[in-house]
C-alpha cells in the first residue's frame, strides 16, 4: 500500500451538512455535523466532533420559556404518591401516607413544586466519533458513535398558599432522599458521566457535478441510510422523574444538498428522519387508578410498569446560506429545526391500573398511560453561525477551521439553552495500490 495523500483536517465543527442530524433529543436539540469529503474512492476519514448546551430553561407546551424541570407543569406536592402504597417505616410514608408524621396528604396542602430557583443550570456535553471509508463511485460506509457527560443541578421550591408549612418546607428539604427512596437519582447535583448514549451505522452516497452556463455553479449531494442504536434504558439518566427517554433504536435516513450559486455563495438544505422501533421494558407510568376521571398524572412519576413503548418519528432540518471561497474562508448563517412526534405506551403489566375499572378496560389503561405529558411531541427551533477555513478537496493538505453557535429562538417541551456551541476535529488518509 503506497498513502499518496495525508488530508488533516482539525475544526471546531463540521463546517458544512452531512453528519449526525439524527442524533437529537429534547434536551439536547442540536447535534455536530461531519462533512463529506468528495473523495471517489480508496479513502478513510476518522472524525470527532463536540457539542455543548447549557442553561437553565426549558419551553412548555405553549412555547413559554419555563424552569428547566417545568417543561412539562407544575405538580400538586399533595399528589406525587396518590394511586401508590407506601411502605411502612419509609420516608415516602412520612410524608406521603395519611398517619405519617410529616403528612402532605392529610390534610393535603395546597403548595406545588416549582424549580425556580436562580442558581439551577444543566449543562449537556456530547461527543461525537464517526469512522467514514470511500469504497467505489462516491459510495461510502460510516460507522458513528456518541457519548454523553451531562450535569443537572436544580434546586425544588415549595410555591403557593402552604409554602411556608412545615410539612411542605420538610418535604422540598428532603427531595433527593424521596427520589432515592423511589429508585431515582438526587437531582440537587446529578453527574450522568461519560457514557455511551446512540451508536449507528450507515451506508452513503455522495456526488458532485460543475455545471456550465447555468445560474449554479455547482452541485453536491449526499444520501445516508442507516440503523441507530442504544442503551436499553427507557428514562433520562439525570432524573427519570422529570424528564423523558423517548428514543429507542431506529432507522435513519438523510438527505443533504449544497448549490455554489456564484464563485462566493453557497445554500446548503439537510433532512434527516429516524423512524424508532417499539420496545417494551419497565419504565416511570402514570399509576394513579384510584379515581376513573380525577387522577396524577405528573411528572414526576414515581411508580413504574411493564409497557410497550413506541417512540414518535424524529424530523431534522437544516438551511443555511454561505459566503465562501475567500482563499479558504467562509461564514454561514441559518435555521436549524427538530421535532419528533407522541410516543405511544401500551400497558403489558397486569399488576398495574386495576382499579376504578381499568383492568377490565385496555383502553381506558392505556389512555391513562398516555396521560403522561412527558410523552408529547416536542419541537425546537434555533438559527445558527458558523465560520472558518478549509481549502478545496484537489489540494493535498486540507486543514479545516471552523466554530459554530446555535442560539434557541421558538419550541416546545425541549430545552432553551442559552446558547449552544459545537466542535470537532477530522482526519482523512488517501491511498493506492
């Protein structure tokens, strides 16, 4: 084997479309693209990209920016444990069993769980590797994996008339051991460590033709069909309570186009869709079957169940426009959107919602499953700016530079971080034989 050209390319974010737009989440609405060199065949390219989205708010189902664990409402402190029996000698029956010594059930207060709280944050980091290898005419395998280290710090605080009882003063002191009591984590400091999060593997085509007296220039595209896969856990490793894990294994598609309409300017479009598959496994259900019209539904939820999940297709879409080809430097700016549809639960637990006439009705179990607002569909727009440096594919050394930022500007149910960053870094090997 004779390596006839060694491309390093090291950027701070994939300068243009054609990377990981599938691997999105409500929390984390953005993910780092990695470029498709135009390489025919007899090439390999090793990327690694990172991104970056912290704040401290979230939208709700209106579009309003909220406290970040408010995406989903407000909950009645009084109900978190209705529908449950609680355990003799635990602190859930302190506090949420009628004799219990620091009873919010009876007499039930009038006080709901805000996180409001000028010091809460969470911070998500990401990264992204993806291995690439040109096989013949634009063909090409890609092999992608993403890791997760992410931090939550939220702080509960009692709101309402009975604030300042002692019993609901108790209770917002006391969360974190109530959510360990209930197998959850604290989420007064949580640190979901560097983890495996979605791996996948896909197979691509990418081509590019010069055009001659036409209004464009030039045109390229690329196609991606793939499976992703993950971790086996159905809820969010930072607060199963609060927040969602609507995502499951799935096929994913992507489809990206770039035109150079003069010698300066460039559009880019990208769309990728993941259709996810139904899996079924034990996950944080509404369990409240005491009552067939007044029930809690949450968040949080802290009982659980046997259901089938089936996660709503995820949508992305990316534009944006460039001025590019300034001996190598370029600045884009444009609009970035994600959105994925209701995820559906079926009940496969026969121990659970079987009073108040439900477990003679599947229906009426289910639709008290899918009472969850956590299951909703969620959307999240942002627009971005992206500039840096990378010379032509036709030269022998390509080093590319470049740094994005996305700014959150309207959504629903996902987060409204403060901004959000991207970086990453690419390296490219050329042979013969």
């Amino acid at each position: 084997m004779r390596i006839t050209s060694l491309l390093p390319l090291f950027a701070l974010t994939a300068s243009s479309l054609g990377g990981a737009l599938f691997y999105v989440s409500p929390e984390e609405p953005v993910a780092p693209h990695f470029l498709v060199r135009g390489f025919e065949k007899k090439a390999a390219t090793v990327s690694f990209a990172a991104s970056k989205t912290e704040g401290r708010s979230s939208y709700n189902g209106t579009g309003s920016q909220v406290p970040f664990l408010e995406q989903y409402g407000t909950p009645q402190i009084g109900q978190f444990y209705k529908g449950l029996t609680t355990p003799s000698g635990s602190i859930n029956y302190t506090y949420f069993n009628a004799s219990g010594s620091e009873s919010v059930t009876n007499p039930a207060v009038d006080a709901t769980l805000r996180f409001n709280d000028p010091n809460n944050y969470y911070q998500l980091q990401s990264y992204h590797m993806a291995y690439t290898h040109y096989i013949f005419s634009g063909l090409f395998l890609r092999l992608n994996l993403q890791f997760v280290d992410q931090i939550m710090a939220q702080k509960p605080l009692p709101s309402g008339p009975d604030k300042y009882n002692a019993h609901v003063t108790s209770f917002t002191d006391h969360f974190d051991q109530i959510l360990g009591a209930n197998n959850l984590p604290g989420i007064s400091y949580t640190n979901h460590k560097l983890a495996l999060e979605r791996a996948g593997y896909f197979l691509g085509w990418h081509g590019q033709a010069n055009l001659t007296d036409n209004f464009i220039k030039e045109i390229s595209g690329t196609l991606l069909a793939g499976y992703t896969f993950k971790p086996t856990h159905f809820d969010h490793p930072l607060s199963p309570a609060f927040l969602p894990r609507n995502q499951t294994h799935g096929y994913s598609a992507q489809i990206d186009l770039i035109a150079q309409v003069t010698n300066h300017v460039g559009v880019e479009i990208s769309a990728a869709t993941t259709s996810y598959g139904r899996y079924a496994d034990t996950l944080h259900i509404a369990r409240d079957d005491t009552s067939a019209d007044s029930y809690f539904s949450g968040p949080p939820l802290l009982g659980t169940g046997i259901v089938l999940k089936d996660p709503g297709s995820l949508w992305v879409f990316e534009a944006g426009v460039s001025l590019n080809r300034f001996l190598g430097f370029f600045i884009t700016g444009g609009y970035h959107f994600s959105y994925q549809e209701l995820t559906q639960l079926t009940l496969q637990d026969s121990t659970v919602l079987t009073g108040s006439g439900l477990s003679t009705s599947p229906g009426a179990q289910n639709a008290r499953l899918n009472s969850d607002p956590r299951l909703t569909k969620w959307k999240n727009h942002t627009i971005f700016t992206r500039f840096g440096y990378t010379p032509s594919d036709n030269h022998r050394f390509v080093p590319q530079i470049d740094f994005a930022v996305y700014w959150p500007v309207m959504g629903q149910h996902s987060s409204s971080a403060s901004r959000i960053y991207v970086g990453g870094g690419e390296l490219s090997i050329r042979w013969t034989f």
